[in-house]
C-alpha cells in the first residue's frame, strides 16, 4: 500500500507502509531525544489490515523510515511529549512572541530567517486585547506573507455569542493583511516590528514551536498586561 499526501504548502510525501519494519525498543531508545520523532510516535495513525500497529510517519525524522508501532510505544512517547510540553508551557517569559508552526520546515536561507511555511500565534496587545496573526513563507522562502491579522478576536467559535456579534467585534488588519510575501523578509526581526508597530505592543523575541504546543494552550503577553 503506497500513502501519498500533498501537504496545503504544497509539499508532497509519499510511501509504501508494506516496507516498515516494527519499532524495537532498542530504536526507540536511540531516536527518543528528537522532539520530532516523539511527536510522530504519539500521533501514529491506524492503517488497515494491521491488527493492534499502527503507523508512524518517522521517515522524515532523524529515524530516516516509518515504523509500524505498538500501543506500549505510543503510550511511552505520550509520555515524554507531555513531559516536553509541560517543561516549554513552565518556561515561557512574558515579552515573547510563542508562535505554532503549522507547516512542513524547510532550512531557512539564513540564521535569521524562519524555517516552517506556515506560523501562527495568539497574543495579547499592552491593553490586554486578544489578538491573532498568522503568518507564511512567500517568494523564494525568504520573503513572507500574511493570511490573517485580526484585533479583538476570540480563540474558540463558540466564545462568540454569534456571528453577527464576531463581525461588529472582531477587526482585521487590513495593512498586514496586504502582505503578499514579495518584499518583507520572513525573519524575527520583521515580524516583531510587524507586530509592535501594527498592534501597539512591546514584544522582544519572537520563538517558533514546531512541536508539543498548540495555540489553545498559551498566549503571549506583552509587558503591563495582566494575565
């Protein structure tokens, strides 16, 4: 059985799951450091005819193939992925933009740039409103996009009362929203002036989570905003 998947950032995988051999403990031992193979692990996916193995799509990790995996597996890399994201939710500091990457990584084309096609984040501006941008890699991965900036948003739909209150509340920013990915360079440093100079806020990093975090589990906040 050959999967073929075409990711939303165009990128394709493909793979005969007949050829994955199980996962030994001896492997998961050698690879368990990596946030990406643990995260993998955790969210196998069942594949027909397998019986109680499931599938791990390992191969683009430091494992470099897909296992087939017991549920004694996906129980220990539960375990330790908890264990992760509790340590990265314990240690986040005020002033920092957290953001989600959503897309597949790529090597960015410098140290400053950032590597996943697709980032998101919840924060919140210096008057304490909630507010959401998510931002993509444009021309040539070194150039970025913007699909959404929003003020005075909710994170969940059914926070809103209804729809017509979510339209007289929620604003877009449409200057931001403008942003087609041909000339604004996708590095920290131009999302962090983005973001302070559009929204108002005093943000001093910014950090990307591929693994581990959601952004229903945090929001960033900017200095004098109560939590």
């Amino acid at each position: 059985m050959v999967i073929k998947l075409l990711w939303a950032d165009g990128v394709k995988m493909e793979w005969d799951v007949k050829k994955n051999k199980e996962l030994t403990q001896e492997e998961f031992n050698k690879y368990k450091h990596d946030d990406k193979f643990i995260h993998e692990v955790t969210f196998s996916h069942g594949v027909e005819g397998w019986g109680e193995y499931k599938n791990a799509m390992t191969k683009y990790t430091i494992a470099k193939q897909e296992y087939k995996v017991t549920k004694e597996f996906i129980n220990k890399a539960k375990e330790i992925y908890q264990y992760r994201k509790n340590k990265i939710l314990k240690n986040m500091k005020q002033n920092t933009l957290y953001f989600v990457g959503m897309g597949m990584e790529f090597e960015p084309s410098t140290i400053n740039h950032i590597g996943n096609h697709r980032i998101r984040t919840y924060f919140k501006d210096n008057k304490g409103v909630l507010c959401f941008v998510e931002f993509g890699a444009g021309m040539e991965k070194k150039f970025l996009r913007c699909d959404h900036a929003l003020y005075n948003t909710k994170k969940f739909n059914e926070e809103w009362g209804s729809l017509h209150e979510r339209d007289e509340t929620e604003k877009r920013i449409s200057l931001l929203e403008k942003i087609r990915g041909d000339y604004n360079q996708y590095t920290k440093q131009t999302i962090l002036k983005l973001i302070n100079d559009n929204f108002k806020t005093n943000y001093n990093d910014v950090v990307v989570l591929e693994y581990f975090i959601s952004t229903g589990d945090y929001t960033s906040f900017s200095e004098g905003v109560l939590k």
